[in-house]
C-alpha cells in the first residue's frame, strides 16, 4: 500500500452525469484515511474501487452545496449498519451537524458510534487535525457561500540509521533519536561525526494541496506554494469566463495559472461542468499554461511519491 496516494471517487461539478459523480476523494497518508467531500455514490464509489471505508476515522467536508456533501447520510448509514462502533471525526461548516441530526431524528435512528463534529472557519487558516504523522490545515478559497479547501503535509519523517557506522564509531542508544532527527554526534574525545554518515538519506515528506470550489484569487498562491500535488477546480474552459465569474468558480487556464505561479510540482484538474463530454479542451487550455497538468477521473489513483520522484 502507498504511504501517500489519492484516489478519485468523483469529479462533476453541480450534477453527476452518465459516466461522472459529484466530488469526493480518499487520501490515503501513513496509513490513515481521509475522505475529502463526499458527494453523491460516493459509498457506491468506495465499494467499487475496493476501498474499505470503516477505516476512514476523519472526513473533511468543504462547503454546504449539495454536490460536497449529499453523500454523506447514506455513508454514515451505512458505516452503522455494518457495525461500526469506532470513533468518527467530521470536519465541515457549522450547520453539518443539524442538517445530519435532523436526518437521523426523523428516522428514530441511533448511531452505534460517536460522531465528533470541528466546524471551520471559512474567514481564517486553521490547523483542523495533527498527530505524530500528519497534519491537515484549511486553505483560504473565494466562493459564493463559506468554502475551504484543505493542505495535507506530512511531517519530517526520522531518518534510518547506519548500523555498521553506529557501531564503528560506539554510539550508545541514548544519541539514536537525535540522530534519526538529524542531529550530528559528539564522541567522548570531542570528535564531530556527521550525521549522514550515521543516517541513511532523509526520507521526503509530501503535500496535497484541495481546492474545491472557488473562482480565480491570488490569495490561494500563497497557501499552496510548493505542493507536491495540487487539485484545483476548473468547472469550465475560458470562453465560459464570465460565466465562472459569475459562479465563483474557476476556468481550466486559471487553475493552470494557480499552478505555474505556486510552483506546485503536479496540477489535477475537476469538478467539471455537466455540458463538457469531452474533456480534452480542459486539458489544453491547462497544459498551455502550466505542462504538468492532468485531468481527474474516476477511479485515477496517483502516487504522491512516486510523482514527486518522477519529477526529480
């Protein structure tokens, strides 16, 4: 299994069409699963691309339009009814929550597990989750009703010690931990070793980058400079422009623009308009800009790591 791979559920915009849902992802990172906006199908998506969704323990919803987040009742239905007593965290808009509660009221349904609800807060940057491995802060996006997007970065992961050189140069045990984070050691006559010649090469740690629903802002620059991998809508092409604009949300060429100026390794593009069956004029006006640009579909999984190592 990657350590850091995305998987594609859904890629419509507004409306699902014949052969494309509304917006849902599963990021997969150290072992842990995040689903990210949960449209339409999206249970239906998880079973189909055999993903096992009762290990998803935190799910990020970015904004209260319906092609985000509809899918969400029936998956947490569905987690219920197959004995799911595991803690859930959901990260979303105040308002989830009674949209959810209402919901299962009506219904007289008690869920088997506990349901923690951290609402964010569209107007500032917010670290919403951390642990030893990960952390996952908002990006700040410019829409028609509060919407974030969401930054993933692993941390600095220790590095894999030397063996032979630990024992050539008696390196007690309690100096290993400095060492796996980089620090050099001091022998007992005063003698600097180096650390790379302790430790292997540090490992990488990667970045995804998910922006949702937003027109064109320089501010998302900012926030996203230097990201392995970057989704960013691109719901229409430029002749469709003011129509974008007029949506709050963004062209194939803008995204590409976000891209090139963030200096992101990867661009992915989706949350396509319904009236676009051919998607290839999306890509061109993308790669125009911005080479390194790729179009979302359904079942697409990409290897952060391995795309990051492609590019080096």
């Amino acid at each position: 299994m990657s350590q850091f791979e995305l998987t594609i559920l859904g890629c419509s915009s507004a409306t699902p069409t014949s052969t494309r849902n509304p917006t849902a992802q599963l990021l997969q990172v150290a072992g842990r699963f995040f689903l990210i906006d949960c449209g339409e199908a999206t249970q239906i998506q998880l079973r189909k691309y055999k993903i096992k969704f009762q290990r998803i323990d935190h799910i990020f919803i970015s904004h209260l339009h319906g092609d985000h987040y509809l899918g969400l009742m029936g998956l947490l239905s569905s987690m219920h009814l197959l004995g799911r007593t595991k803690d859930l965290w959901i990260y979303c808009p105040a308002g989830l929550d009674e949209i959810i509660q209402v919901q299962l009221k009506h219904s007289a349904t008690v869920l088997n597990y506990p349901i923690h609800f951290r609402f964010h807060d569209a107007g500032k940057q917010e670290l919403l989750f951390e642990d030893e491995k990960v952390s996952v802060q908002t990006i700040l996006l410019n829409h028609r009703i509060p919407c974030c997007g969401f930054l993933f970065r692993e941390k600095k992961k220790p590095r894999s010690l030397n063996r032979e050189a630990l024992e050539l140069h008696k390196v007690p045990i309690s100096a290993l931990h400095g060492i796996k984070n980089g620090d050099d050691f001091i022998s007992e006559d005063g003698t600097r070793i180096p650390n790379a010649v302790l430790a292997h090469a540090e490992i990488p740690a990667y970045s995804y980058a998910y922006c949702s629903d937003t027109c064109y802002d320089d501010s998302v620059i900012r926030q996203v400079t230097g990201v392995d991998l970057l989704y960013h809508e691109s719901t229409f092409t430029e002749e469709m422009k003011k129509r974008a604009k007029e949506t709050y949300h963004s062209t194939a060429q803008e995204a590409a623009t976000v891209a090139l100026k963030a200096d992101v390794k990867k661009l992915l593009l989706g949350h396509y308009s319904a009236r676009y069956t051919d998607l290839s004029p999306l890509l061109r006006e993308a790669q125009a800009v911005f080479p390194n640009s790729e179009l979302a579909h359904e079942g697409l999984r990409i290897n952060v790591e391995r795309l990051s190592q492609l590019a080096h």
